[in-house]
C-alpha cells in the first residue's frame, strides 16, 4: 500500500445533516456533509457521469479542494476520458481524454494537470508497483512525482513480472524490456527468446521462458544464456524470486528440495538444503524457510540482496516444516502438522521481526492443516483466519475472512465476503481478540470496491459501486463514510461518483 492504506467504505454516522435542497437524481451529488470527526482529506477527483444534449454515455472528471465539499455548481474539469482506474486513489494515474473532450490528465495527489499522453494511448487499467504505477493496455510508467514515461512507440504493454520487476513487451516487434524500479525509466529492450517471465530490480536483465527452460538476457549488451534450469510449479506459489543478484527458486534434486540461485552469469549456486517452503516478502527482500539437520528442521532468515543467512533469536522455535506470510516487517509462522492426515491438534505459532530476526511464541492454533491465503494464515478445517497488525502482531479472525489493512491502532480490518445475494462485510479485529463488525450500508447488489482509511484514523471511506459491481461511476455509485469502531451508522457522503484521486489537506 501506499501512504495511508487504501479500502474504500462506504458509511453512515449518526448526526450528520443531509445537504439542503433536492440534488438532481440523474447527476452526481453530495448527500450528507462529511462528519465533524473525519479531519485530513484534502482535494478529490471523481469520475462521473457527464452527460450532454447527444450522449448520456460519457464520463468525465470533476474536482473539489477538500472531499466532503458540494457538488453543486461544479463543473467537469474533463468532460470524456478513458481513465486507467487503479485501486488506490492515493497512486497517481492518467487519464486519456476522448473525442468529446480530448485534453489528457494525470491525477495526482487529488489534482488533475494537464499532459499530453503518447499517441494511440489506451489507458483502461493501473497497477502500482513499488512507487510506481504502470497503465496495462499501453505501457505507461507513472511516477510518484508525476513524471510520465513510456518505454518505446508502437503497441507496447506492460506488467509486473510473475517473480520481480515490471516486464514491457512491445507486440509488434517482440522486443521486451525492464523498468528502474527506482527511477521509474524503462531500459531499452531487444528481443528475447521465449515468453518473458521477470526483471531484475534495474530492469537490465529479462528472464524468459523457453522449453520450460529460464534464459537471461541482458537487455544492455545483447547477451543471452539459456540454462538448464527449468521453471516448476514452484513459480505458481511463489517459491521464485528475482533480486538485483539473480533468480532465487526451489527445486527438487533426487527428491530433496533444495533452494538455490541463479545468477546473471548464469551460473547456479546451491544455498541449502534440503528445505521447507521457500516465503518472500511482498518487496522481495527477505524470506523465510526451514533448513533440515540431522532430522530436525531450523527456521531460517534470508536476506535475498545480500545473500545473508540468519537464524532467529528469541524464544524456540519450529523444529519441522513450517508455513509462514511475510509483510514488509514482519512475518507470521505455523508449524505444519506432523502427519497430512492428522485430527485437529495445536498448531504452535510465531511471529518474527525481519529488521532483528527475533522470534516471538505466539498462542497456538487447534487444526488440521494451515495454508498461505492473501497476505494470512488460513486454518482448516473452518479454522479461523490470522494475520498481522501493523507492529507484528497477530490478529484473529472468522473463518472465510480476508485481511484488507492493517490499522494505525494495532488493529487489523478483515473483509468477510457475502454470499451472491448478501453484502461483504467488514470486520476489525484487535490483537486482544476484540471484533467490531464495521457497517457499510451496502445493498446486496453493490460490490465494495476500494477503501480507504482516513488520516484521523478512526473512520474509513468506502466506494460502493452499483449494480453489481459492472457500472463504474453509474448513479447508484456511492462513497461512504464509516467509523472503525462500530459506532454509528454508515453515512453518504456522496452518490453518483467514483473517488479516483485523493490528496491530503
């Protein structure tokens, strides 16, 4: 996440007095002024609905200085674009402005500026990666000073590598390329054997894919290596990782597994062996396995830049194979049951500070198995889910419930996902056990889709898209107000919109 975290919710508090005079049904408005609690936010961009005497299809753009301010009166800043919409309105993003109104945008920071966007751009979709925001359909890199750039001309895509970096890819040619995730410039490409998988950090190398077989090549002196290492299935579970110092995997030698690396060389290196499940944190900066001797497993910490092998200090720890999820600073870990079959039994539990490798006993948890599941721990079977709060500790929620953010306060808020006709809910739970459901006035055909905690850190904002999540700013689109401790009902702070950018005041 960037910044403040992001989870748009839509709410209700009591007390808050409804806008006077009747607001147009067919165009967006402000329902309820924002809640004298909610401090912090400042400009706003929405997406709308902006339609004119011959089309009632266009959607455009308009602005406020602070979000909680009237609509009314407001003009469109853009009158018709196609905006790379991204989940995050904190992440700048671009937008593409059409034949009603053709003048590009970047949205930054709760602002629109003026740019002009690389011809036959097509910007439906955005994905932040690091610091860095990158536009699918037409490859765009947007940086966190708004600065805009684009590998080479023709029809080029881009993604996040399936083990590290940003891949672009230009289908005409079939050259492919990296980006400096630092800098946000995309290096020069060539065209490379195979499909390409991954890039290294300063986008130089490209791994790609031939006969199942890794090759590297290096974009900057045209040199390619095909190895002998092939890609398993591993890469489907994110046993892979690709770092400035090469292409860290797992692989099964004579039946043992065995983590090694391969570098930019192209030369393996094997680190240890025989190993448990190999878990990198979502920066790919450190990972967590086990390490067997003489029988009996021991919990390792590597740091994937250096090469560095720790082992954690602290209370004991596990002495078989473990499953663990990884944060930016902490990780959570369960040993595995001993047997594969095994009634439910008490599961021991540790959590793990990655900057000093010290390892906490956590309480334990009576199951049959443990599983890796969006960012926790999932116990089965109807097992309860557990995740980490902000500084490391673990947080336990219902079966079926999925970690959206950890909160400011320690706390950690789930979103239980409804049935076809039912609503998701939100759910915060403390590290004490405590669980507050969080009301989102959400119909059972509206779908959440963001959600994003105030500064003030008690409330969250929350975007309802109608009817059935597919109308993106349609006039059942709804942003809500909630507060994160459970009091109050969910108040409407605006319908007919979609928030896509948000700048603090």
């Amino acid at each position: 996440m960037r910044g403040k975290c992001v989870l748009v919710a839509a709410v209700l508090m009591a007390g808050t007095a409804a806008c006077s005079g009747a607001p147009d049904d067919d165009g967006p408005a402000r329902v309820s002024e924002l809640p004298a609690g909610v401090t912090g936010l400042g400009p706003a961009v929405f997406l709308t609905a902006v339609a004119d005497e011959r089309r009632t299809d266009l959607r455009g753009l308009i602005a406020v200085d602070r979000l909680g301010d009237d609509l009314a009166g407001v003009q469109p800043v853009r009158r018709h674009v196609e905006l790379a919409l991204a989940d995050d309105p904190a992440a700048p993003t671009v937008a593409r402005g059409l034949a009603e109104d053709p003048r590009d945008a970047l949205l930054s920071e709760g602002r629109v500026r003026d740019v002009e966007l690389p011809g036959r751009s097509f910007v439906r979709e955005a994905t932040s990666v690091g610091d860095l925001v990158i536009t699918r359909n037409t490859c765009l890199v947007v940086r966190a000073d708004g600065q805009i750039r684009r590998p080479t001309e023709g029809e080029v895509s881009c993604r996040r590598g399936a083990a590290g970096g940003i891949i672009w890819q230009d289908r005409t040619s079939g050259a492919a390329g990296g980006v400096d995730l630092t800098t946000g410039e995309p290096l020069p490409g060539l065209v490379v054997p195979g499909e390409p998988l991954s890039a290294t950090p300063d986008g130089r190398h490209v791994f790609s894919v031939v006969s199942k077989r890794l090759v590297i090549t290096d974009t900057e002196t045209g040199t390619i290596r095909h190895t002998e290492v092939e890609t398993a299935r591993a890469d489907s579970e994110g046993e892979v990782a690709v770092t400035a110092r090469g292409y860290y995997f797992v692989r099964a030698v004579d039946g043992v597994r065995r983590l090694s690396l391969l570098g930019l060389d192209g030369t393996v290196t094997e680190l240890m062996s025989p190993v448990g499940r190999f878990t990198v944190s979502p920066d790919l900066t450190r990972a967590v396995l086990t390490e067997a001797r003489d029988g009996v497993s021991r919990l390792v910490l590597l740091d994937l830049d250096t090469g560095r092998i720790r082992t954690p200090t602290g209370d004991a720890g596990p002495q078989r194979s473990v499953t663990a999820t990884l944060t930016g600073r902490h990780a959570l870990i369960a040993e595995s049951p001993a047997d594969a079959h095994t009634e439910p039994v008490p599961l021991r539990m540790w959590t793990l500070d990655l900057a000093t490798a010290r390892l906490t006993t956590a309480p334990a948890i009576t199951a049959s198995s443990v599983e890796r599941a969006g960012g926790a721990l999932a116990f089965s079977p109807d097992g309860p889910v557990v995740a980490l709060s902000d500084d490391g500790r673990p947080a336990v929620a219902p079966n079926g419930a999925e970690p959206w953010t950890a909160l400011p306060d320690g706390r950690v808020l789930f979103r239980v996902p409804g049935h076809p006709e039912q609503a998701d809910r939100l759910l915060v739970t403390g590290v004490d056990g405590q669980q507050v459901d969080i009301t989102t006035g959400a119909g059972p055909e509206e779908h959440l889709r963001h959600l994003t905690i105030t500064p003030d850190g008690g409330h969250a904002l929350v975007a309802l898209r109608g009817e059935g999540g597919r109308a993106a700013a349609g006039p059942q689109s709804r942003l809500v107000v909630t507060r994160l401790d459970g009091t109050g009902e969910p108040v409407v702070l605006y319908r007919g919109v979609e928030l896509v950018s948000l700048g603090d005041a």
